[in-house]
C-alpha cells in the first residue's frame, strides 16, 4: 500500500505529485492537524505514505524543492518542546503550526507547513516528505499565488 498525501487539491499538480501519482493511491487530507488524523488514522502504520506540499520559509527561495528529514510540532509563543521525527538523513526541518504562519524567526534550513508532524506522529514507519516553498511566511503571497492560478 501506497499512498500520496496532500493537503488540498492543487497539491497533486505539483512536479513530484504529478509523477508520483503513478504509482500512489492519492489522498487529499484537507489543511491541518484535524483532518490529517481524521483522514489517515485508520491506514496500516507499514503503509508507504509520500506527503507532498506547499510550506513556507524564511531560508529557502520560492518554488525551491526541499526533502525533509526532521519534523516536529511548532508553537511560536512557547517554549514547549515537542518530540522530533526523523523521516530521512538530512538537515532540513519541517516545522508543522496550528495557524499559518506570517512571521517569526524560524530555526535555520527550516520551513513551516501545516500537516507533516499531524502524519509523523501517527507512527506511519515508511514516511517520506517533500515540500516546494511557496512564499516568504505570507498570507497574502500564498492567496495572490494560488488566485493566479485559477485566474
């Protein structure tokens, strides 16, 4: 069993998604933690699940291709330390948020999406991830973007 996991729709359109989809089942999650969980939960944790989508950084240009390696929880305003997940070799992190984020001083070689920790932390043991960098930590880049493309 082979799943795709996106977070919304124009996610499959990606390079990687669009090659991938071949040979995954895709899922189409919805945005955040909640429907990552109310999505995946029942899903054999020894399925082979791809997650690809959009995140933003403050370290990697726009439209960048980025493998993840680490992830964990991110809370903005607290020093809580949540566990981290290794999905791969590497140095890149993917910080996962409740909200989208729009400014902050990220850890370096990190970018912030809103679903891979909700993912890693269902205990899924073949995990891979793959995020393009769609904005700067902008709300409104990312809306202006994706309005562009429906346009």
């Amino acid at each position: 069993m082979k799943y795709l996991v996106v977070a919304t729709p124009d996610e499959l359109q990606l390079p990687l998604a669009q090659a991938a989809a071949e040979t995954y089942t895709p899922i189409i999650t919805g945005v955040g933690g909640t429907n990552v969980i109310q999505m995946l939960q029942h899903l054999p944790r020894e399925a082979e699940i791809f997650n690809i989508g959009h995140a933003g950084s403050q370290c990697f240009e726009r439209g960048s291709k980025v493998i993840i390696s680490k992830v964990k929880l991110w809370h903005p305003n607290c020093t809580f330390d949540e566990p981290v997940f290794r999905i791969g070799d590497g140095a890149f992190w993917c910080l996962t948020a409740g909200d989208f984020v729009t400014s902050g001083q990220l850890p370096p070689l990190s970018c912030v999406d809103m679903e891979l920790a909700y993912i890693a932390a269902l205990g899924f043991t073949n995990l891979r991830s793959v995020k393009y960098i769609s904005d700067a930590l902008s709300y409104s880049e990312y809306a202006a973007r994706n309005a562009a493309k429906t346009s």
